[in-house]
C-alpha cells in the first residue's frame, strides 16, 4: 500500500490516503527508519522499503502490511 512518510516533532507519522488515515509510528525495527518494521498507534505493523538513512520527507513509498492488533 502506498504511505505518506513525514517527520512531525521528533517522531514519524504514516498517512495512508485509500484509507484516509493518519496515525504517528510508535515502534521502529531499525534507528534509521528505513529498511525494517515499524508499528503504527492504530496496532498495524508495516514494513518499509531499504532507502537511504538521509531521504527527505515527506515521501510517499511503497510499505508492506505485515500485520494488525
């Protein structure tokens, strides 16, 4: 599914436009963001495409449903 990607404050938020959702991530796999699961407040765990620690944001990517609470 295709993710908005923005750094709000010190944390990262997901905003999916299908869904009209946007939730803050709360979990990240890897300190860099990209490469690796992240879990989203609303229970969802997605996996991000590898990019390169310095991407700018926001950014819309390709993201991975893993799984829900």
């Amino acid at each position: 599914m295709k993710v908005m990607v923005r750094k709000v404050g010190e944390g990262y938020t997901i905003y999916v436009a299908k869904k009209d959702l946007e939730e803050a991530i709360v979990e990240m796999e890897k300190p860099g963001l990209w490469g690796g699961r992240v879990k989203v407040a609303n229970g969802w765990t997605l996996e991000l495409p590898d990019l390169a620690p310095d991407t700018r944001l926001p950014i819309t990517v390709e993201a991975r449903k893993i799984g829900s609470e």
